[in-house]
C-alpha cells in the first residue's frame, strides 16, 4: 500500500498504543514520517489526531503521543510550518509552548527534550524585544526550573547540554539580556557529578562557552563553576572495550585545561 491508502488515525493509533510491538510502532512511524514528509498530512492534522492519546490517563500512552510529535520534527528538519511567515512563527511557538508543558509531566519530560531540541536544531526562533524576554528564555527556564538532569539517561542528558549549546550560540544577546544569571545557576546542578565521559565532554565545552558568551555575569559563580570541573583533575578514566565513543583520557585532561584557562580568575583558585 501506498501512504495515500493507509488511515492516519489507525498510524497515530498504533504508534500511541502500549500494548502493540516496536515493530508495529516502528511500522506506523514510518508511514506517518513519509505522509508528513509529502504534505499528505500536516503536523497540525497529527497534533489533532493526537488529542486522545496527550489527555491519557496512560502515561505511556501520553508520553508516546508527544514522542511522536518529537520525531517528526527530529526526521524531517525541512518540515513545513505553515504558508508563510507569519504562520511559521506561530506554529513555532505554538508547537514550542507545548513541549514546555510537558517538562511538567514526569512521564514525558524525555520526549518533550527532543520535541524542543529539534526546534532549535532546525527552525529559528525570531524575538521582538519590545516584548521582552522570547522563546529561548522560556525554553531554557523551562529546562533548569522542571528537570533535574543528573537523574536522566545519558542521552537526554546529552540532548539538554545541546539545547543549552544552541542557545548560547545562537541567542547569545537574547540569553545574555535576560537570564544570564538563571542560565548559570541552572548549568551548574546540571553538569555537576556527571560520570559519563561523553556528557562530560559536553559539559566542559558548554562552561567554556559559557564563560566566553555570558562575561561578566558568570564571575560571581566563578568557584562554583572552578568546582564544578576541577574536581575531575587528575583524570581516573579507562576507556572501556565496547565504548563507542572514542574518547580518551587526554581528551578529558586537555578540556578541563581548556576550562582552567578560560579566564585568568580561576588563577586562584589553582594555588593551593
């Protein structure tokens, strides 16, 4: 069958429901990927068909309603969002007010990670300032205020220090303006005791930047942050066999370097 013959509620159905195989579920998401991709459908069509499964009582029902959602901003970057300008940026932000209120379902607070993600990853938020603070702002509170990250898988957590990345790097002004200082409170519970070397990385590379974009708001959390990166010096790191990663013990070393050089006021704190 074609994507033309096959019944976008029984596809939004079977993706949404628990009880059906991975491979059913996979099955469904395909279909539904190839319709959307084709404009057969719209997003805003699945978000109707949706509507049953994100009111559930089931948390994984809910939570594979938004998981859909996610995905298909995840594996169509070039997805269509409205006709025109103005419809863009609305659906953008409608689509953006949704998954930041989801953090606020335990259940789902995963998925809603990726929905968001891929925003940032693939479409451009637009901030009038005369209304204050825009969508990165409430994203990134969202993030700091609703999800404790150290208690998430390494992926999310992964996913979070992306979506903090991003808007360091692409809404510097907007973050600097606005929420500097919750940025910075909200980074350092986020990255502190991170044990994964791969998230550890990450963490590393977003307290350069840090450092570099938010100056000098990030000063009066200097020892915080010293503490934060310090406290993995010396290195004690045995890559292991079947790590995929490829990361080694002098990547770490020459990162934590990176971040004890980043300003000269972490001078002090390297004398004993």
């Amino acid at each position: 069958k074609g994507t033309s013959d096959m019944d976008p509620v029984a596809l939004v159905n079977d993706y949404v429901d628990p009880n059906l195989p991975k491979s059913q579920h996979a099955t469904a998401l395909n279909f539904i990927i190839i319709a959307v991709h084709k404009e057969e459908i719209k997003l805003l069509e699945v978000v109707q068909l949706l509507k049953d499964a994100l009111t559930s009582k089931d948390d994984i029902k809910r939570s594979r309603g938004v998981l859909l959602l996610g995905e298909l901003l995840t594996r169509i970057p070039e997805i269509k969002l409205g006709s025109n300008e103005e419809e863009r940026m609305a659906q953008l932000h409608t689509l953006s007010a949704f998954f930041r209120a989801r953090l606020q379902d335990f259940c789902s607070q995963s998925e809603a990670i990726k929905g968001l993600l891929a925003l940032l990853k693939n479409h451009e938020f637009k901030n009038d300032e005369r209304k204050g603070p825009g969508e990165i702002c409430l994203i990134i509170n969202g993030i700091v205020t609703e999800i404790h990250t150290q208690s998430m898988r390494r992926s999310v957590r992964q996913q979070i220090f992306e979506i903090l990345r991003i808007g360091l790097e692409k809404y510097e002004k907007e973050i600097h303006k606005y929420i500097s200082r919750d940025f910075i409170v909200g980074l350092i519970p986020s990255i502190d005791l991170e044990k994964d070397p791969r998230c550890l990385l990450d963490s590393f590379k977003l307290i350069q930047l840090t450092i570099k974009t938010l100056s000098p708001e990030w000063e009066q959390f200097s020892e915080d942050l010293f503490e934060v990166f310090s406290c993995y010096f010396p290195v004690q790191f045995n890559r292991k066999g079947d790590d995929p990663s490829n990361i080694t013990k002098e990547d770490l070393e020459n990162e934590i370097l990176k971040c004890c050089t980043a300003s000269p006021i972490f001078a002090e704190y390297l004398i004993p």
